[in-house]
C-alpha cells in the first residue's frame, strides 16, 4: 500500500498540509527571542572544557563544548554505525572568520576555532580556541554506575539524558528552571532523545591587534558568543544523524557589516584513520558537502563486512538577508526574518506557504495557530506535562504571536531568507592549516567551489557568507552530520534532515525505554521488565505505544539480529527473538514504508512489523542458549507509527518508532548500557541451591480465601526467584460493575502485600479487548518481588449453564428441569435449589413459606425468587411447576434471570416422581471476579540445601582441555582475539578453587561466593600475579565448607 504524503517542499500544496499539520498539533517552542538572547557576563576558559559520547542513535561521536565534534585519536571519532569503532572523522571543528580593521589600521582576517591539529597558538602556548563559558554543566557531578557499581565524578557536557549532568541552576534563567532540563523546546521539554547544550566565546583568540570591545582589551577574538545544541532521534529515518544548531551572537562593539562568515574546517576519514583515498564533493542546491572512500574498503580490523559508506554536513540554516529585497531561498517570500514581533493583523500573501489570509504581518508564513501556538515565550502550555502556571509577562493567550511561541520568530525555521552554502575546498591533507588565517579565509570566499584533492587523504573547509551581524544581533547556523551506506541512502537522509528541522526539528519519539532485569539460569535465561513504556506521549501522535520487541545478540552491536535489509539492500530493521503487543486490532506490517513520509520516491520499500495482537507480556524465558555464552540482550518499545485511516485525526503518516539501547565500551570495558539492555551468562546453580517458591498448587494456580463465586483462575509465575521475600503473603483483590441487566465485569484489580501493607498495584483497570470494547478475559501483571501473576477470568455462557446445571447427589425425583434465560443478558448465579420437609423460605415479597430454599451455594446466602407457576398449590416443587430467579441490576432495580421449569419425564408411561426431600437442583455457572472475591499466596526466599560430599562429584572444567579459544569465548569488543577463559561449573554456593602446577606449585586461587543461583566460576588463564600461564596440565582442588573436598585434572593445549 502506498501513500502519496508530500513532494519537494514549495513545489506541491501537498507538503503545506504535511508542515501544517505538524504545526498544529504540538505545542512546543525555541525558547530564544532576539531581544531574550541571553549575553552570559562570565568569560569562557580552557578549565570548563567538557567532553560528551553522543550516541542515542546509530552515530557514536565524541563533542567537546569548545567547538569540536570527533577528537583526534579518540576511539569515538565519528564513529558509525555505532559499536563497531569505525571512526570518520578525525576531527571538526565550527570556524567564524571576519575581515576587520586593526588598532594599526591594518585590515585583517580572523578566523575563530578550535581545531586541535596543529593549532593556533599564541607564543606562551595558548591555543586561540572557542573556549565554554562555566555554568552550562554539573562541575561536581557524582554518578553511580549501575553497571560496576563505581563512582564516576567526570563533569559531562550537560545532556537531557543524564540529569546528573545538569546545573543546579542555568544561567539567563530564574529559579522555576532549577532542576529542570534547560531545552530547546522550552522548560523540561525533550523533543529528541538526546539534546546536549553548552555556551561559549572566542576572547582568547588574541593573534591579531584587534579589540573588540573598547573598554576592555583583555577580551579579543571577534567578540562572539555562540550557544551549541545537538540533536539525536533513533527513528529510522534519523538514526544516520545528528542536528547541530548553533546559535552565535554578537557582543561586541562593533558591526560585521557582511563582512563575516560561519563555516567548519575538517579532517574526515571515511574509510579510517590512516586512510589515504578520501573521495569529497558538494551539491549546492542541497547545501550539502559530502566524503566518501574511493575504494569503499575500510582500514578497521573490525566488523570488515560493514562498509565504509558516505559521510556528510549538510546546511539545514544559514545566516539570511532580511533586507535586499531578493528570495534567497526560494520560497516564495521575501525578507523574511526571524528577529521581528507580531506586526499587523494583515490579508495577504505567505508565499509558497498557501493562499493569501489573515495573518500577522510578522508571521510571514501564516502558520501561528492561536488555538495551538499561544503558550506564551516560556515554551510551556496548558497541554505540556510539565506544565506550572501562566507566563508572568502575559504572552499567554494575549491574541497575538510572540518570540518563543511555536511557529513564529526563532521558532519557526520558515522566517528567514537563508543564503546556505556559499564556499567548500577540500585540499589535500598538509597543504592547508587551520593556524593560516589568511589562507582559511580564501577558501571561504562565496563561490570557491574545488575539490583539488581526490583519492587522498583530503580536507574540508567550507562556509556560509558573508552577513551581517550588528551588534547584540544573533545569527542561527544549523547543521546536520550525515551518515548513510551510499549516495542514495546520504541524499535520503539529508531530504529526512530538512524536513525535520523545516518543521522545526519536531518529530517523532519512541516511546519511553522499559527496564529491564535478567536472570541466568541454567540453559536459559529470562528477561523481565517494567510497563513504563506504556506511558509514554509522543509530541505529535499522543499515546502511541504499542508492543515489545526482544533483541538478542552474542556481541554487543547483536549483529545476529540485523537481518532485515530495505529494497536497496541497506540493513534498517532488526530481527526479533519474540514480539508482544497489544490486543487493539493493529498488527501486520504497517501500512507506510520507511522513507514514503517523504513522498513516494524516498521509499525503502520495507515495512514495521506491528505484531500479531498478541497482548502484552513482561517477561521472556530464552531457552535457546547455551552455558557459558555470554549473550546481549535488548527489550525496545515501539509505537503505531500513523495510517490514512487508523483513526479520524487526520495526521501525517508516519513508520513506527522503537526506543534506542546502547551497550558503550571504552578500550574493552563496558562503561555504559541503557536501562533496557542486559548482559548475561547461563549457567548451572550451586549444586546447593534451593530457588525461592510460593505456596500455590503444581501448576501455580494461588488459593480463594472465601466463599467467592468466581470461576477463573490466577496462576503466579516465578521469573526471579533470588528476589522473593521470605514468608510474605499477597492478596488480591477486584472491584467490579453491574450493568443494567445485571451483568457483571470485572473493572480493577489490587495487589496488596499484607506482611508489609504495601499496596503493589493499586485498582489497575483490566485491558480493554477493541474488538468488543470490553475487558479481556486474560492479561499478566507486571513484575513484581520477582514475581507474575496471570489471571484467566470466566464469564457465564448460557449454553453452558444448561449443560452443567441439573440435579445432583443422590435424588430421588424424575422431573426434568427447563432452565430459560429471563434476562437479555447472561447474568452470573450458582444457586441450590434445595427440597425440605418442613416450610423453609419466602418467595420474594410473599407471606407465606414453601417447602424449599433457594440460596448461593458458595456463600449460603439467600437468593429471591417467584415462586411463578405452583400447579397443585401445596407450596411444593412438582411437575409443571416453575420458579424464577431475581438478581440485582446496576440501575438499583431487580430482574428475573432465569426461569426453571419443573417437567414430567418424555416418556408418558413413566410415574412422575416429585422432589423428595434432600433432592438439590443445582444452577451453576462461570462467574467474573468481583467486589468480595479475595485470593492469597505466601512467598519464600531462596536458600541453601544441606548435601553431602557425593555433590562435588558433579563439579567439571569446560572446556577441558582448553584449545586456544572455546567456543563461547567473547570476541574483544575493539580489536583482538578476545578474552580467555574457562569454567568451573556444579560448584557449591561457597567454595575455595586452587589451581596448581603438575608441579605443585600454586599459580591461581579463586574464590567462588557469587549468587547460589550460579554454580559457576571462570579463570581467565592468569596467575595471581597477573601472568599468563603457558600450556600444559593443571590441578585444580576444591574446597567447599561443610561440604568436602574434590581434586581433578584439566588440560591447556596449543
């Protein structure tokens, strides 16, 4: 199925509704007004240089606040696809060069960087660099690495990702935005997965004799301060990029009377460090400066089957004339501006934007939506999660547009008449230096269009100018960094780039990241996670979650799951081990394609596989391992994406989104992995381990506590048996709703922990079924101590009901009961029917007494009847006689349910014989939970068995002998042959292992106290002191208190 969504942008009407409707539906904003800009008084300094790993997405880039992304030498440079260490950058560094006029009046030309190769210096050393103003981070950021436990007092670029990265207050700003995230959208907004922020100046570029500011000549440079924000989305169409927006004003006291401009000096390597046949090119019309190796054969020793592919920076804004009376950009206006205020309430044109309206002059496109868009300049309104209270400078909801307020000013990417890219050289490597201003400063001059140097190892310089820029005037540089497996894939992404920055960088979210647990277990390994996903909001399609997918990998980029290639042959989508969504009716392959958002001609040709409505799990057993393996593992969300027709909103199609995880290792140590990624190695438990357990039957189904009616079942899963807490009982509990025919659903359920009065899980709704609207029948709690509940509930079927129901025991009577539904609904009863000797009970609203009871049979209560029909009026059940059943409504009023009637036997020659006392008619039937119905179950924790010596016979050496790598060995996540090792499995909980020589001679001693839960112990083939052991035969004995001792033999061979 395809979908026609938009063309080129001002080319087709199409594409207006697209960029309107993204428009109309968030209210989300750039929080920088021109006359807001924020000149931070503090002076930047090489001292509050911060580092940062970009990597929420498929590009794994080291950044510096002073201006840099890549870094010469760092195993992070540029590196894409992410994992793998195939670095493309050597380093790149923002330039902004000026021709300006000296004390000496000499004219000169300055260029402002920061490139740490071969640098600018000054003679006592001093780089003439971009340096960061102080305040923007966390200088005493303490974080706890879940991972290893340790301490990492690093101080980061401040990331939206970590808040520990975050100051404890941001400057420019009051005391309401302490503690929140300092956005680009607005307070606490987090539009992108991952946004880094950071301020800072050029005054310490003091080469030439200019001074830009006249009362203070310790400042130098040109006088520029420049805040740098960053961008990732892990959505397949942006998961190749990463947005740079740069935000550079003029605080000097001098005018840059377009005589200035904004550009990059790089040294790429796309096939590698060390590469020497760097291809480059350009395409003005995109905007767009690209590299690409010749021979597309990488130098890395890793991952040699993933290719080299291209590399790109792509101009998304440059700096605009407002005022030459030209369209630079081709859209249909003319000096457009993005500094200006609301104007007048006008009728006319805006451009390629649409037909003329009513529109205020400032908004020069027409697209501010008063209804959406007034929330005022503090980025927050009345829909936003976040949001407090109204803007105390009354921009909220004043009628009119103002700068921070979606779609207009520096919100809206439309109202600037950009120039784009003007210059791009790309000499050979050596030929030029960043340090030769004057040389850098021809080579941006508008038109230089050469690339002298291919198949080398080349350079980029390349330039967006001249401009101007008066004085506390800011100008918005915006760039994104290209990933992509060929020139086709480079030229998609970069269309993808301008559309989401076009729509000012809105786009859509995956949803939150579960966390997620593992559990070893011997030839298995189980996952578990939260529901926290399924609250997620996504800024444009709302709450949009839909499943769980399970990736799994034996490395950590789990290249065994990255099997499912678009139709040009690029791998985009993962392959999954087991899927869970939810029971809603959307499932399949979706509808649109990767790449069709952009039109038709950008499609992939592969689709988002949506699942099989299968419901929602939390837990996942992989028996499809084996002991000793290390295994990665990835639990992802994922939303709907959006359809023409999947419901009447009208938005713009979209392919689903998944939510990111990472696995980071620096020189081979895993540093960092996401809250939904694990690690984990199956192995036998201590041969003295009893796992923890409940009280529930063989088949874990847990116990009624009363008399309850209820006909399902609730079954306990035990997923983490080391966590159980010892002799703790649960209770569940429901409420319910009776509707106007007496049916009863089950509404909510609650899960109490009656040792502790903790309540778990308080009235959670039960899922609803969309194809009746109502409550499924059976669905899984989340996890909880270690634990699942299932429950399976039952509602009454007539059909069944008649089936069941009959006399029961020893009777003595050969009527035939009739049941008849009295009801339009099926109304749950179990009621006894019960024959006496004596008068026992009032039909309803009568005086007088008959010779039977009516009642529940699991609570004993009684049950009002009508006695309808009492052919021979004893007040006695016979033949033709019939009674009706009462049950309550939800309206407060009574109805018959159903009707018995008591019939003679088919066979006209048999004697009827009437009830006798102690005869029981007995109407069952499967009854919902409800209000009353209370079920109980008691855990214990894990602990040790008692054994004998015979125990340790179990114990083994895997592999044995050991023969220069094993098959489960992991292979070194950079380079190498990966680490050696074997195991000792069947171990006790605790024991000693002592490894000697044939000789004797001690070389390892190991302790083993891990978790009873894991009965083994590895030795990486290392003596205590840190030696590697050579081959041979070694002797390992085992001692296990109060158990005994083993001795046993293994082999190292060559």
């Amino acid at each position: 199925m395809g979908y026609k969504v938009m063309k080129e942008k001002h080319l087709q009407t199409g594409y207006l509704h697209w960029l309107l409707l993204f428009a109309l539906l968030i209210g989300v904003q750039i929080l920088h007004a021109q006359e807001d800009i924020y000149i931070d008084p503090n002076r930047g300094a090489k001292e509050f240089r911060k580092e940062l790993i970009m990597n929420s997405n498929k590009v794994e880039s080291i950044v510096g606040n002073w201006g840099i992304f890549g870094k010469v030498n760092h195993p992070y440079s540029g590196v894409w696809p992410k994992g793998t260490g195939h670095g493309h950058v050597h380093e790149m560094t923002i330039l902004v060069g000026a021709e300006v006029t000296g004390i000496d009046g000499q004219t000169y030309h300055i260029i402002s960087d920061s490139y740490g190769d071969f640098p600018d210096r000054a003679p006592d050393g001093t780089e003439y660099f971009w340096n960061p103003k102080p305040g923007y981070a966390n200088d005493h950021r303490i974080y706890i690495n879940p991972n290893t436990g340790e301490i990492d007092s690093t101080s980061l670029i401040a990331t939206s990702t970590d808040k520990t990265t975050w100051p404890e207050t941001w400057p420019g700003k009051d005391a309401t935005w302490n503690g929140r995230w300092n956005g680009y959208f607005g307070k606490d907004q987090f539009m992108a997965d991952q946004e880094c922020i950071y301020v800072m100046d050029d005054f310490t570029n003091s080469e030439f004799p200019y001074y830009p500011f006249i009362a203070d000549s310790t400042r130098r440079g040109l006088g520029l301060q420049c805040e740098t924000r960053m961008f990732q989305w892990v959505h397949p169409l942006a998961e190749d990029q990463i947005f740079i927006h740069f935000q550079v004003t003029n605080v000097s006291d001098y005018v840059y009377d377009r005589n200035i401009y904004f550009g990059a000096f790089a040294d790429t390597h796309p096939g590698g460090l060390g590469a020497s046949d760097d291809d480059s090119g350009f395409d003005k019309k995109m905007d767009m400066v690209f590299a690409w190796d010749h021979d597309n054969i990488g130098v890395w020793t890793k991952y040699r089957d993933i290719l080299p592919g291209y590399l790109a920076w792509k101009y998304l804004e440059s700096p605009g004339f407002g005022d030459d009376g030209i369209d630079n950009d081709d859209d249909g206006l003319i000096d457009e501006r993005r500094d200006n205020d609301a104007g007048e309430w006008i009728f006319g044109p805006v451009g390629d934007y649409g037909e003329p309206k009513w529109h205020w002059s400032g908004d020069e496109d027409g697209d501010w939506d008063p209804q959406v868009d007034d929330v005022g300049s503090d980025g927050i309104g009345p829909k936003d999660p976040n949001y407090d209270a109204p803007d105390l400078d009354g921009t909220e909801g004043n009628g009119k547009p103002d700068q921070g307020e979606p779609n207009f000013g520096k919100t809206d990417n439309d109202e600037s008449d950009q120039i784009g890219l003007t210059s791009f050289y790309s000499p050979h490597y050596g030929s030029v230096y960043i340090s030769n201003d004057e040389a850098i400063w021809n080579y941006i001059q508008p038109g230089v269009f050469e690339t002298p140097a291919q198949n080398s190892n080349n350079l980029w310089i390349f330039a967006s100018g001249p401009f101007l820029l008066e004085r506390n005037q800011t100008e918005r540089f915006s760039v994104c960094w290209l990933f992509g497996e060929d020139e086709r894939e480079i030229y998609r992404n970069a269309v993808t780039s301008q559309r989401i920055y076009d729509n000012d960088y809105r786009f859509t979210k995956p949803p939150l990241q579960p966390t997620v647990k593992v559990v070893p277990g011997d030839g298995k390994i189980t996952l578990y996670w939260d529901n926290i996903a399924e609250r997620s909001r996504d800024p444009v399609y709302g709450y949009d979650f839909e499943g769980y997918r399970i990736y799994r990998g034996t490395n950590p980029q789990m290249t065994e799951s990255q099997k499912i290639s678009d139709a040009f042959g690029n791998i985009v989508y993962r392959k999954p081990i087991a899927q869970f969504d939810l029971k809603d009716g959307i499932k399949g392959l979706h509808p649109i394609a990767m790449g069709e958002e952009l039109g038709e001609e950008y499609s992939s040709g592969i689709h988002y596989y949506l699942g099989d409505d299968t419901g929602l799990k939390y837990y996942y057993e992989d028996t499809d391992v084996q002991n000793g393996v290390t295994y990665y593992y990835a639990v992802v969300s994922y939303d709907k994406g959006y359809y023409p027709g999947m419901d009447d909103r009208n938005l713009v199609p979209m392919s689903p989104s998944e939510s990111p995880f990472k696995f980071t290792y620096e020189y081979g140590e895993l540093k960092e992995k996401s809250v939904n990624a694990v690690i984990a190695t199956p192995n036998a438990p201590a041969t003295n381990y009893k796992p923890g357990y409940t009280d529930a039957d063989e088949y874990g189904n847990i116990s009624k506590v009363n008399n309850s009616s209820a006909t399902g079942s609730i079954k306990v899963k035990i997923v983490d048996p080391d966590i159980l807490p010892d002799q703790n009982q649960f209770q569940v509990s429901f409420s319910h709703i009776l509707n106007e025919l007496g049916e009863i659903t089950t509404k909510t359920y609650t899960i109490k922990n009656l040792t502790t009065n903790e309540v778990i899980f308080d009235s959670v709704e039960i899922p609803i079924d969309p194809a009746t609207n109502a409550p499924v029948s059976s669905w899984n709690t989340p996890i909880f101590s270690g634990m699942i509940l299932s429950f399976e509930n039952k509602f009454p079927d007539f059909d069944i009901i008649k089936a069941v129901s009959g006399w029961s025991g020893d009777y003595k009577t050969n009527l035939i009961p009739e049941i008849i539904k009295s009801s339009q609904g099926t109304i749950p009863m179990n009621v006894a029917i019960e024959i006496t000797d004596t008068l026992a009970s009032h039909p309803f609203k009568k005086d007088y007494q008959v010779y039977f009871k009516v009642y529940d049979f699991y609570t004993n209560d009684s049950i009002p009847f009508f006695f309808s029909y009492d052919k021979n009026g004893d007040y006695k059940i016979g033949e033709g006689d019939q009674i009706s059943l009462i049950a309550p409504t939800g309206t407060g009023k009574l109805v018959k349910a159903y009707k018995i009637t008591f019939n003679a036997p088919t066979d006209p020659n048999v004697e009827v014989i009437d009830p006798q006392p102690g005869d029981v008619f007995y109407l069952k039937s499967d009854s919902p939970f409800k209000e009353g119905d209370l079920y109980q179950f008691t855990t214990f924790q894990s602990g040790l068995l008692e054994v004998g010596k015979e125990v340790l016979d179990k114990v083994a050496v895997v592999p044995n002998p050991y023969v220069v790598a094993a098959s489960w060995e992991q292979e070194s996540v950079l380079s190498g042959r990966g680490e050696r090792k074997i195991y000792f499995i069947h171990l006790p909980a605790e024991c000693t292992i002592r490894i000697f020589t044939q000789n004797g001679v001690l070389v390892k001693t190991i302790q083993h106290s891990g978790v009873a839960s894991d009965g083994s112990a590895t030795w990486d083939l290392t003596t205590d002191e840190g030696l590697e052991v050579s081959f041979g035969i070694y002797i390992y004995h085992i001692e296990a208190p109060g158990i005994g001792e083993k001795v046993g033999t293994f082999g190292i061979i060559n």
